[in-house]
C-alpha cells in the first residue's frame, strides 16, 4: 500500500509540473484501430488549435512505444525529433517547429503496442481494456489546455465501450464524444461485463466479489444522494462508474466518468477514494494550474471525510481527522504554492482539507454544511473570492481566522 501511494503522489506531482499558457487546442478528432489479437493500437489524430502557443518550437507527449510516427500539416510532412523527456511515465516528448503547422491543424499518426501500456498499472486486459492520460496513449501537452474530442474507434464486436463522454455504438465502431473541454481523453473497452444501475449512475466492475459489488453499490447510493441533497444536484448526468481490481495505482474522476481501482478487499481506505471522487463532480471549478486548485482538491477531500462520518459514524470520522492531522504537520500550506515543489499535490488536497476541518470546528457543523453549499452554488473559482463570501455568511472573524490558517 505504501508504495501504491507513493506512485500516486509521484503521477500527481508530474502533472502538476507544467503551468497552462492558455486556452491553445480547439479540439481533438480521432480514428483509431484497436486489434484485441495481436494487441496492436493504430491511431490517427487531428488536433485543432485555437491558436499556437507561444514560441519557436511545440510539444506534444507519447507513449515511449510508440511506433511509425508520422505528423503532417497541410498536406506536409512535419518534421519532428523524440528527446528522453518524460511528464506522466513512460512517455517521451516530439518536438517541432511550430512554423510548419498550417492552418491551425496537426495530424498525428502513429501504432503502439497495448501491452507496453503499463503506466501506473494500466497494463492490457482482453476483458477490460483502459486507456486514459496516464497511459500516454494519445499526443497531449497540457500546458496547451482543456479540449473537446470525439474519438471512432474499430475494435472486435464482441466489445463494448464506456468512458468519459457520449457513447455511441456505429454497428462497425463506437464513438465518443465530450462535448466539454477536458483534460483527458478517457474510456474502457470491455466484454462480458454487467451494466448495473444505481439510481442515474451506471456501475460496470471487473474482477470484484459478490460481497464488495453490492457495498460498492450501498455506499455509492449513499453518497451520491447525500451529496445531491447537500450541496444541490450535481451538473454531472448519467454518471458512469468503473471499478475493477487490476492493480491499477491510481483512480480518477473525469466529466460525468469515475474510474476506480481497489484491491481484493473494498475498505473504508477505497471507499473515501470514490468518496472524493465523487465529490468533484461538485467541487472542480478552481483553475487546476496553480495553487487554487487547492478548493477542488481540499474541498473534495473533505466533503469524503463528511460522506464517511454520515455512513460510518464519529469514530471512523475521528480516525479520519486524526491521519490528516498527522500526516500534514509538516506540509506547507497551500495558500500561494509553488506548482511542481515536493508534495504539492498532498498540501493542496490534504493540508487544505484539515483547514476546512478547522473551519468547520469554529463555526460548527450545521453553518458549515450551509456554508460549503453556498461555495458550490456561487461558483467560487478562486480564494479572494472565497473569502468575500466567508466574509458575507460568517462575518469578518471567520474570515480573518482562515486567512490566518491558509498563511501559516
């Protein structure tokens, strides 16, 4: 377990690691061949810009498998050069002049081998295939921002497909859209699996008991359902969860898209990992290039800590306090934080998250659930802000009083 969690510090810090320098990509439009037989991956790509980013050269990131790589623009051959430079794992960097791209559109094609996509334990499953952003395995840059993508893809019709946008099965292929700029281009091919449905939430698993599905379901229902009648429905229709026990080292939450990985055992340790995961579907308005982000990140780790003392009680509330206590004694506030610096991802999640707990202490639990509803309904993308608001609902004391928190 610990080397699980150092993983996922250790990906969190990566991403972190570049600043956006804009609104660059207009979106993404894919075609690709996925062969379960022979394990083989071919894509072609066309991303749109808005407009370049600034300076001489571009980059993009890929899998370090990646074969018979070819960009074009305007009907010309981009050249291009590959440097050892990693950003997830795995991955290395295409550079190339950003003189050669036409019209605002570069074309990337390339193959690679599904079972070189082993990044944070995504390795190739013929039952559960998953690809997203910490696979590598489509070009991206983000730095270059958050994009639209509708993705075709040809595989095996014994497949089906769900992920983090529209799904659409084509008789000869399936597509994906999301129509929402993202971060990631994320979905999970899959047979022989059972589509479950927990109120508005679609629910698939792989490799998970009996036992663990139906708490998986209970506990989801739960949450979710306090979560809509706390903080108002969430903006996040036909929810699709996915939960498999493939040894994957870490989980994510992507636009109406909740990927989960557990281990044998579904305990309270998992069960606050999809907690927090569905809490961004509340909680993910902050810009996520700097220290702001700290009020999508604390925000949801809280709101878990709250979704778990309502279905587990006080004592499970308490032993929850008592690790975040522990373990941010000596992390850095994340008021003003430095992206990329050693455990940034821990402060803004984390150290932020004690500072709520704090919060909550002074004004009491019942101003602090009305409290965290009004944040989520005013839309609060920033701290300055934040604080205006706290101001206006709690008065001046309060806000100075976490202000001071958030500076020490």
């Amino acid at each position: 377990m610990k080397k699980q969690l150092k993983i996922i510090v250790a990906l969190f810090l990566a991403f972190s690691a570049m600043e956006s320098t804009g609104q660059n990509i207009k979106r993404y439009d894919g075609n690709v061949y996925i062969d379960a037989i022979t394990h083989v991956l071919t894509a072609d790509f066309t991303i749109t810009f808005n407009v370049l980013p600034e300076g001489k050269q571009m980059k993009l990131f890929l899998h370090e498998s990646t074969s018979d790589l070819k960009l074009s623009s305007g009907n010309r051959v981009v050249a291009h050069a590959i440097t050892a430079e990693e950003f997830i794992e795995k991955d290395h960097a295409i550079i190339f002049e950003k003189s050669d791209i036409k019209n605002l559109k570069l074309k990337v094609a390339y193959s690679l081998n599904l079972d070189s996509l082993s990044n944070n334990g995504f390795k190739f499953n013929e039952n559960w295939i998953e690809l997203n952003l910490y696979t590598a395995w489509y070009p991206f840059n983000t730095s270059y921002g958050r994009f639209p993508y509708t993705v075709t893809t040809k595989v095996s019709k014994e497949y089906q497909l769900f992920g983090s946008g529209e799904v659409v099965n084509r008789k000869k292929s399936w597509e994906i859209e999301q129509q929402i700029p993202s971060i990631d281009i994320s979905q999970v091919f899959y047979k022989g699996l059972k589509e479950e449905v927990i109120g508005k939430i679609k629910l698939y698993h792989y490799n998970i008991n009996p036992e663990n599905v139906e708490t998986i379901k209970s506990n989801t229902r739960s949450h979710f359902n306090l979560l809509n009648t706390w903080l108002g429905k969430s903006n996040s229709n036909d929810l699709v969860l996915g939960v498999s026990n493939l040894k994957h080292t870490t989980s994510y939450a992507r636009k109406n898209f909740i990927s989960l990985s557990i281990s044998s055992n579904y305990s309270s340790f998992y069960d606050k990992i999809l907690a927090h995961e569905l809490g961004h579907l509340w909680w993910n308005k902050a810009d996520v290039t700097n220290w702001e982000e700290w009020l999508n990140e604390s925000f949801a780790e809280y709101t878990a800590i709250i979704l778990q003392r309502h279905l587990f009680g006080e004592q499970n509330f308490e032993k929850n306090i008592s690790r975040l206590k522990k373990s941010t004694s000596k992390l850095e506030s994340p008021y003003k934080l430095k992206k990329g610096i050693k455990n940034y991802q821990s402060s803004v999640t984390y150290k932020g998250a004690y500072f709520l707990y704090e919060l909550e202490n002074k004004i009491g639990r019942g101003d602090m659930f009305k409290l965290m509803r009004t944040i989520h309904k005013a839309k609060i993308t920033s701290t300055e802000k934040l604080l205006k608001l706290v101001e206006e609902e709690q008065g001046i004391e309060v806000a100075t009083f976490l202000l001071a928190k958030l500076k020490e």
